[in-house]
C-alpha cells in the first residue's frame, strides 16, 4: 500500500463530498472516502506490528 496515494484519494473523495449535488455523488464519494482511510489505517496497523 502507498500511504502517499491513499492520502491524495482521501483528499480528492472529501472534496468530491463538498462539492456533491445528489445523493449518488455523496455516495459515491463516501464510498471513496471509506476505501481510503481503510486503507490509511492498514498502513498504520502494519507499522506499528512492526
């Protein structure tokens, strides 16, 4: 996992969230969002186990 990639796709997900004018955008952009920081905190988990 690239924690820099992750960063960047919690970042552009959280703007897609301001920026979103339906409930399918919202959703979606949650869902990225979710995927993210998932991913963020796989990394995090790793770290620390090692």
């Amino acid at each position: 996992l690239d924690e820099a990639r992750a960063l960047e796709a919690k970042r552009k997900a959280e703007e897609h969230i301001r920026s979103s004018h339906g409930d399918v955008d919202y959703a979606q952009a949650s869902a990225e969002l979710a995927k993210a920081i998932a991913k963020l905190r796989v990394i995090e988990l790793t770290r620390k186990a090692m």
